[in-house]
C-alpha cells in the first residue's frame, strides 16, 4: 500500500471493495469508491503523501457512470487549484478532471511573515479597505507549480462605489502577487428580522415587469416578502447601507394587504417585487429545467437586499446573498431578471466549479452568469421582457453586454487570443464564452435574433469572419454547458479546457457522433479555441 492510501481518512477503508459499481449505487457509495480509487492509484490526480481530500459532492448517471468533485488540502493548508473531479465507470476511474499537473509540494515554511504579505497586497490594493486584512497560508496551484503563498483578503470599496473583497495569492518566498480576484461578483464592471409563516400568494406590482404573482408568507395578521414555496428565500430593504453592512441592519419587506410595490420607485417596495420576481424564475429554471433544488442545491433559498448603497448602478453575489443597488446616471435600479438569473448563477458556479474570477477562468465564471441568466430571462417568458442574448437591456438605452458580438462595447473579446487571458476583468473575457454560446444555440444568422460572424484567422479580439454555422438550439446548448459546469468543470478552468468538458458533456447527453457534439466543436473553433 503506498503512503497517500495509508493517510487517507477511514472513510476509504469503509468504502466497497469490489470492482463493479452496484447497479443502483448511492451518492455515498460513488464518493467511497472515488476515494478507494484515488488510494489505489493517486498518481491520477497528481496526489502526494501529505495530501488530503473531501468529497463536496457526487452525481449518479442513469446508466451508473458516477462523477464526484473533490477539494484538496496539503499539510493541512488548501490548495488553490487542486479540486478535482473523478469520473467512475463500472467501478474503476475511467478519467480525472484536474487542472494541477504535478504531485511536488513546496517546502512549508515561509521566507516572508504574514504582515510582509498584507504589505505587498497592500501596495497593489491601495486605499479605501475596511477593517483588517487577513492573511492565512496556502498552496497556489492555480495552473500553477504548486507554490507555497499567503492569501491575503482586503475588503472595502472601489472608487466607482462598488464593494469589494480582493483575496491575493502573495509569494511566501518573496512577496510576489501570484494572482489575484475579487470574491464580489457584479453584473456590470466596475438579516434585519426574520420572516415565515404559513404560505401565502400577493400580488407584485413591480417596475419592470407590470403585476407580477408573488409567494409570500402570512404572519400575526400581516404578510412577509419570504418565498416559502422556494425554501425560505427572503427580500429585505437595505436602506441605503453599503453591501457589507446591509446584513445586518436590513428590514425585511412587511405588508398589511400583500400587495407590494406600485410600478414605481416612489414605493420602495416596487423593487423588491422584481428582485422577488427574479429569484423565483431562476429558483423554478433550476429545479424545472436540471432538477437542480436551489443554489446549493439543498433545498433552501437565499436573501435578496434591494436599495443598496446610495445610486450605486450594480447588483452583486457575495456571501451567499444577492445585493441589488437602486442605479443612477441612466440606469433604472438593477432587478432585471437576466441580472437576478446572472448574480443566483454566481453562486452556483460557487456550488459546483468554483470558478476563479480571474484569467480564462474569470470569463468563463461570467459568461457562465451571462448563459444562465439568459436561459433564466428565456424561462419567464414575460411579454414585458421577451428572451434575447443582451444583458441587462431593460436596465438603460445599451444593453451591460450583447453575448453575440460582446466587442461592440469596446472592450470584450469575441475571439479567444493565443496564449490566453489575463489581466482583464472578467466581464470582457467572458466574450469568447458568451460568443461560443450564442453560436451553439442560434449559428450564425439565425432567424429573429442578430447575426453573430465568427473570428478569422487574423482576429485576436473582434470576430470579423464570416464562417457560417446553424445552431442546436438553446435548450440543448445550455443542457451541454450545466453538465460541463457541474461535472467537468474545475477551479482552474481555462477556455482550452472549456472546450474539452463542454464535448464531453455533449458525448454524454447525445453520443460522440452525434450533430449535437460537432456543433460544439465547431463553435469553438470558430471562436479560436482549438
């Protein structure tokens, strides 16, 4: 037996022995045989002596194929980039889904303390941060050679107004920012109380969206904005308080007659009717759509906080609650249904992937966001807000991103450069993902949606081709990228290896040979991910 398997937790040791999978198997008995398989060859998932591991989750297929996603520790310290997804087949692992490469591990012990590192943050973060920073030791491997690094974590705020909370990856040896991402993740660049009751239906008299039905909750005579039938999701006013401040001096929305809002920002409950409204579509896209039963996949719903900030002109997830802010300058307050469909997809890439925001993997975590919320806006199907591919088009006179030519905003990519992306925020880089999907679903003239051109042989970030491609459909489309996201996809995705997982997927749903996985692959070449 080597070393990793005798270090590995005693689950292993209770996990089936056996080489073929039961034909029913439980989640539990696919995280075990993951386990056993891992101890019986970690070489496959570049495994060392002093690595640990935890299952997050596991998912059976029909047929018995089991996929279980994996987190990583090292000397007890997390490794940034080492999760992992096992792919089981009949027992024994038939691949590996992993972005870390090799099985060394720096030495332990620093060069640097942790007030050198918050220094070195420090020098980049600048100004404006609240509280203390922190600092903890971890390993980066973030497709990356694992080196030894502190996460150093400021929060406080960007001059644009918008919160943030930076983690930067610090070099324990000399003070080098490794990398670097914001945990706020926004639309655009750039509990007070408790409720419950018994169930109870009203009618939201919303802003964008005319009189919308809303479930709610009856309690002592009055009525709370608190979704029972979705798992207790909640809406609370903010009044004005920034994001890191609104959880705890927020109100929750209460009603005598369960009517809320009307259809102005004169009652400051017309928003929280569309925040409401919004959450509820995304809860029902999830659960009707992937049989996915909330965010995390738990049953429970999340807390939604409207009128945050003063004329702040965003939306965010961040802490597992989503904070919407009242707009300004142009800009209607931002509860959009494809902007509550892309924040509540935040938190499911959190759930699954956990997609870094930073690099290849920060596109993809929001043209992740940019799909969902889209199929979300498809999904309500609203006469006052009809699907299409722009983000946020009910929010202003331009759109926050247009998913079939994102270049026209004047700083996305369309085209996946050589070498990849970095040093760009997120919202550009999820061009080429945003792109890749609009061809998938629609080509590249489809009927009743704009024309989208591929990218040439010379793009390196406007698509100026004109390949032709026909579209699958956007049912199909984003049935391909969940399945990608939920089981293939890791921390440290890149667009390469987007496009990998992505094929796997369609193999998976519609069979190698299949129209469906050719198309995928040829929307990524015509986006220049080869």
């Amino acid at each position: 037996m080597s070393s990793i398997s005798k270090t590995l937790s005693a689950a292993i040791l209770l996990a089936l022995a056996g080489s073929a999978a039961a034909a029913n198997a439980t989640s539990e008995q696919a995280k075990n045989r993951a386990l056993t398989n891992i101890a019986a060859n970690p070489a496959a998932v570049h495994g060392n002596s002093n690595d640990r591991f935890v299952v997050k989750y596991a998912k059976v297929d029909k047929n018995g194929d089991e996929h279980v996603r994996i987190t990583r520790t090292f000397a007890g310290m997390d490794v940034i980039g080492g999760d992992f997804v096992t792919h089981t087949r009949g027992g024994a692992l038939t691949s590996v889904s992993q972005t870390l490469t090799s099985s060394k591990r720096p030495d332990t012990r620093p060069s640097i303390n942790r007030d050198d590192a918050i220094a070195f943050a420090g020098a980049d973060f600048g100004t404006g941060f609240q509280g203390m920073p922190s600092a903890r030791l971890v390993v980066y491997a973030m497709n990356h050679a694992p080196t030894l690094a502190y996460e150093v974590v400021f929060a406080g705020q960007k001059r644009n107004g918008d919160p943030t909370e930076m983690h930067y990856f610090v070099s324990a040896a000399n003070g080098a920012v490794l990398n670097k991402w914001d945990m706020v993740h926004t639309g655009k660049p750039g509990g007070g109380g408790t409720g419950g009751g018994t169930p109870a239906v009203g009618l939201g008299k919303s802003l964008l969206y005319g009189n919308v039905t809303l479930n709610t909750a009856s309690s002592g005579g009055s009525f709370n904005l608190t979704d029972l039938t979705r798992g207790g999701g909640a809406t609370y006013d903010a009044l004005g308080r920034s994001y890191s401040t609104a959880a705890r001096g927020a109100t929750l929305f209460t009603d005598a007659d369960n009517t809320w809002g009307n259809n102005t920002t004169t009652d400051r409950a017309t928003v929280a009717a569309d925040a409401s409204y919004g959450v509820a579509m995304t809860f029902d896209f999830y659960k009707n759509t992937f049989g996915r039963n909330g965010i995390f996949n738990d049953g429970k719903g999340v807390k939604s906080y409207v009128h945050v900030g003063n004329g702040w002109v965003n939306a965010a997830w961040y802490a597992n609650a989503m904070y919407y802010g009242d707009g300004g300058g142009g800009y209607k307050p931002l509860v959009a249904i494809d902007v509550a469909g892309h924040e509540m997809s935040h938190g499911v890439s959190q759930a699954t992937a956990n997609l870094a925001y930073s690099g290849d993997t920060g596109g993809i975590n929001e043209a992740n966001s940019d799909i969902m919320g889209t199929m979300v806006e498809f999904y309500a199907n609203n006469a006052n807000d009809p699907g299409d591919y722009d983000i946020g088009e009910e929010l202003s006179s331009q759109p926050l991103r247009k998913m079939y030519k994102q270049s026209l905003d004047g700083a996305s990519y369309d085209c996946y450069p050589a070498g990849g992306l970095a040093g760009v925020d997120p919202h550009y880089t999820s061009g080429p993902g945003n792109h890749f999907f609009y061809l998938l679903a629609e080509g590249t003239n489809p009927a009743g949606f704009p024309s989208s051109p591929t990218c040439s042989a010379s793009d390196t970030r406007v698509a100026t081709g004109n390949g032709s491609l026909s579209g699958i459909g956007r049912n199909k489309a984003a049935a391909i990228w969940y399945r990608a996201l939920d089981l293939y996809f890791t921390s440290g995705e890149t667009y390469p290896n987007a496009r990998a997982h992505t094929l796997q997927a369609a193999a998976d749903l519609y069979g190698a040979g299949s129209a469906e996985y050719a198309a995928v692959a040829a929307a990524w070449t015509a986006i220049k991910v080869n």
